[in-house]
C-alpha cells in the first residue's frame, strides 16, 4: 500500500479552502450538473469547473511518501 504525505494538502484546506466550503462545493456542483442540460447557464459551468479545479489543486498537493520517509520526488 503507497503511503502519503498529506502535509501540503492540510495546508491547502487550512489556509486556502476549508474542507467543509469543498465539501459544500462539490454537492452544488453535482446538483448543478444533475439539473437538465437547459439550466445550466454559463455561471452555473464556470461554478462547475471552479469547483473540479479546486479539487485537482487539492489533489495536486498529495506526495507520495518515498522510501526512507522523506517525501522528496527525484
């Protein structure tokens, strides 16, 4: 099992995106896509693709752990 660091990523939700305003995010982003196709007006995408960004960005800061316990990628 790949081990991880997860000290970018705290400071990714502690300093720019608390974990309970993405978590709210992601659930109007899914509701705004379970919407038909008619609503969704050119705000509600631009939303939609905020949101999957500030996801991508929290994902972007998670490292694997490298052997020996640094978490440095060569």
């Amino acid at each position: 099992m790949t081990r991880y660091d997860f000290k970018e990523a705290t400071c990714f939700l502690n300093e720019c995106v608390p974990l309970s305003d993405m978590y709210e995010d992601v659930l109007m982003a899914m509701h705004l896509l379970s919407a038909p196709k008619r609503y969704l007006t050119k705000k509600k995408r631009a939303e939609i693709w905020l949101t999957l960004m500030t996801c991508a960005d929290f994902l972007d800061t998670i490292n694997p752990k490298q052997k020996g316990g640094g978490n440095e990628v060569a």
